[in-house]
C-alpha cells in the first residue's frame, strides 16, 4: 500500500461481500476485471420523481474506519442488524470476504444513515416478495426522504449517524484492496 501523505488517503473502508461475488468481480463478470464496481443504488428501485437524480446512480457500499462498526454490531434499536446484513451479503454461498481499501481524495464518497431504511425494513421485505400494501409503499415513500437527506460527504461526516454506511460512486481499482479475511455464515 502506499504511503498515506504521498497518495492522499483520508479513510479505510472495509467492504464484505460473498465469495461468488468477489470471484465473478476478479474474472471480469462484474465489469472489466480490474475494479470493484458501483452495483447497487439507494431508492431499492422504487422510481420517483421525488428523488435527486444521484439516487439513481450505483454505489459501493461498506464501513468506514473499522470492519465490524459498534453502531452495527450492538445497535440497541436494532438488535440483529449485524447478523441480517451478514446473511444478506453472504446469499446463499455462506460464505464471505472481507476487503479493505483505502478512501483517496480522489474518490467520490458520502455516509448515509441507514438506519432511516431500517425502520421501514417489515415494509421492504413485502415489497421485495411482491406482496407490500398501499400504506407499506406509503410508509417507505417517506422512509426514502429521510434516508437520502442524511447523505453527506465523508469528509464532512461528524458521527450523528445511527447506522452510518459508507457509500462509494466510482469503481476501486483490485490493486488498491486487499483480503483481509474469508469466514462462513
């Protein structure tokens, strides 16, 4: 890794993510290859003209600073967030991998709260099984708001959020991430 004040490193992000993913990622399935792509984007695909256009657009997401967040890990409002975002990332390979890579000046990345989401997730859940009301979609239409006004940038980011996730816009080239850990679900 170079060296912090010559490469202009502000931050280290830990990124999970199942095995399959990672490996489809290094073999060019996933783009060209040579970079972690941007894959997810924050509306859920929920279309709106109510959102920033910027909503739209696909982002890395992970932790900032330390690879299992406090804030995560022993959240008094949501008890076994860590253990369900674990199962998410996994999919059914239960496995995962941990990556870390350094946060550049150069690159375009913000926190959100997701705890905003989270409050909403029996909600989510029904609409990813087709099966949400009219008041679940009403009660995520207001949900998406909050959520996306909680965005700042990293470098602004002063630790008032409950569930603070890192997210990244620009692809992270291979070279810049190491494996840090493999572990079963």
């Amino acid at each position: 890794m170079p060296d912090k004040a010559e490469s202009n490193i502000i931050y280290t992000a830990y990124h999970y993510t199942s095995d399959s993913n990672w490996c489809f990622t290094q073999a060019g399935y996933f783009g060209d290859g040579k970079h972690l792509q941007p894959y997810r984007n924050i509306t859920g695909g929920i279309k709106t003209h109510d959102f920033p256009n910027w909503a739209y657009d696909d982002y890395i997401f992970a932790f900032l600073n330390e690879s299992i967040p406090e804030s995560w890990k022993n959240n008094e409002e949501f008890p076994d967030i860590w253990e369900r975002i674990m199962r998410h990332v996994a999919h059914a390979d239960f496995l995962v991998r941990l990556l870390k890579f350094e946060v550049t000046t150069k690159d375009e990345v913000y926190i959100m709260d997701w705890s905003h989401m989270e409050r909403v997730r029996p909600e989510l859940t029904r609409m990813g099984n087709f099966m949400a009301s009219k008041d679940d979609i009403s009660k995520i239409k207001l949900a998406i708001p909050k959520y996306l006004q909680s965005r700042v940038p990293v470098t602004e980011y002063n630790g008032e959020h409950n569930l603070p996730e890192l997210i990244i816009k620009n692809p992270i080239p291979l070279e810049r991430i190491e494996e840090i850990e493999e572990f079963e679900i």
